[in-house]
C-alpha cells in the first residue's frame, strides 16, 4: 500500500498537468473559433456608421479594420 503523502503527490501532479493541457488546447481551439469566425467583419463596420447616421467611404472601412487587426497583432 503506497503512503498517503505519495498519493497526494501524484494527485496534485496529475492536476497540474490536467490544467496545462486543458488549457494549450482550450487556447487552440479559441485560436482557430477566431480565425475562422472573427468577431467583426467589413460589413458589421459598415453597419455600425450607417446606425451612427454616417455613409462610410471604403478608406473609412479600411482604417477601421486596419486598426483592428493591428491590436490582433495581425499584419
């Protein structure tokens, strides 16, 4: 019979090690939901300065998503 300390060490390693994975691969996951659904799209922004009583130019749409993919982090 192992000793209560050694069980209560793999115990706590096992949960270490649960958490790390669980979150390289929940953060995989959110990565790629993004890519493939991003959370504003050219024709959101459009919508946006049409409620805001504004008839967006292009160059207007394109400084917005400019911006928004530099805080991304995008190119």
């Amino acid at each position: 019979m192992l000793a209560w300390w050694i069980v209560l060490i793999i115990g706590i390693g096992a949960l270490l090690v649960g958490f790390i994975v669980g979150f390289f691969v929940t953060r995989t996951i959110f990565q790629k939901q993004l890519e493939k659904n991003p959370p504003v799209t050219r024709d959101m922004v459009r919508a946006f300065y049409m409620q805001m009583g504004r008839k967006p130019s292009e160059s207007d749409i394109n400084k917005v998503m400019a911006t928004m993919n530099v805080k991304q982090g995008k190119k």
